[in-house]
C-alpha cells in the first residue's frame, strides 16, 4: 500500500496558443511587421520568402501552425497527486502533510 498513490487530471488553457491549438509561423509573423499593409504582388511576396531562405511559393507557407504544446487541443492536461492538491487547497493540515512527504 506505500506505493500507492492517488491522481487528479488537472486541465487548463493552453498558454502558448490561448486555447485555439494554433500558433502563428513565426515567418509570416515576421512577414507581417515588415509589410503591415500588405500591398506586395505574388511575385513579390515569393521572392521575399525566397530571401529568407524558403523554395516554396508563399501561398504554400502555412500562415498557422498546430500548436506544439498542446497538440492542436488547446488545452493542456497533467497528472497532478492528490495529496499535493489538498495541500494547495489547504484542506491537508500540515501536521498529516509533513507525515505522507515522499
């Protein structure tokens, strides 16, 4: 029974994306501070992608990517130890808490 332990799934909002599972491509980012009124040409879009290292035409560069933290879910799941929430929530007194510290 002392290798027992007791689990919650603790669920939150995926920072890096603010739970839409996208993230903005960090090139297009940058795209847009340098041109913020657009206005390029197709071929003046291209060759800019082409200057900064890219082959592919910029109609086919993902202006969203899946985010990486979540997987596209938009929220982040963890196991967290029961003991340890009822410590953060106080409802552990202190005393029992120092007892059962791994």
């Amino acid at each position: 029974m002392d290798n027992q332990r007791y689990l919650l799934i603790e669920q939150y909002l995926c920072p890096e994306c603010a739970g839409s599972g996208w993230i903005t491509n960090l090139i297009w980012q940058r795209y847009w501070e340098e041109h913020p009124d657009g206005g390029l040409t197709d071929e003046e879009d291209d060759a800019w992608f082409r200057e900064q290292g890219y082959t592919q035409r910029a109609s086919e560069i993902p202006e969203e990517l899946l985010c990486s933290e979540c997987d596209g879910i938009g929220s982040i799941r963890r196991e967290v130890e029961l003991r340890k929430v009822l410590q953060t929530l106080e409802l552990l007194p202190r005393p029992l808490a120092d007892l059962i510290e791994e």
